[in-house]
C-alpha cells in the first residue's frame, strides 16, 4: 500500500491540488470529487442531500466552506483578456 497523500492547495485542510489526482485540479482531500463539480452542482440547485445522493455521501459536508471560500478567491481576481 502506498503512503502517497495528494498536496494540500495553499493553507487549506480540504482542498488538494496535485498532478497524481484528477489531473491537477482543485479536489476534496479523501475523495476524487473535484471542487469544479461540487460547485457546479450546487449551481445547478442540488442541495447537500442531493449531492450525498449523486455521489453515495463521497462529499464530506465539513469541506463545504473551503469549497465556497475557493471559489470567492477565485472569483476575487481580476482578469483581463487579450
């Protein structure tokens, strides 16, 4: 059994990012859900229970706040197109 752990993003207790796990996107830690889907789901109005239900209680509920906290980091910085 391996002792690989997928690195944690910035000061982050939930959220990994690492190339070894969905290609390097932003992940749930202990999971293979990534914070892009968890986002989009509650985009598109599922609830946490219906989340739970997609994904057979895969989403630790505890992660939700980085999850959020991620994406108004994301959604905080400024870009600009060519």
């Amino acid at each position: 059994m391996s002792d690989w752990q997928p690195r944690r993003y910035k000061d982050y207790a939930w959220i990994v990012a690492d190339p070894e796990l969905l290609g390097g996107k932003l992940a749930i830690r202990g999971t293979r859900l990534s914070v892009e889907l968890i986002l989009e789901c509650l985009s598109n109005g599922m609830s946490l229970n219906d989340i739970d239900d997609s994904f057979h209680k895969a989403f630790p509920h505890d992660a939700l706040h980085e999850v959020l906290k991620v994406a108004a980091e994301f959604a905080g910085e400024y870009h600009v197109a060519a």
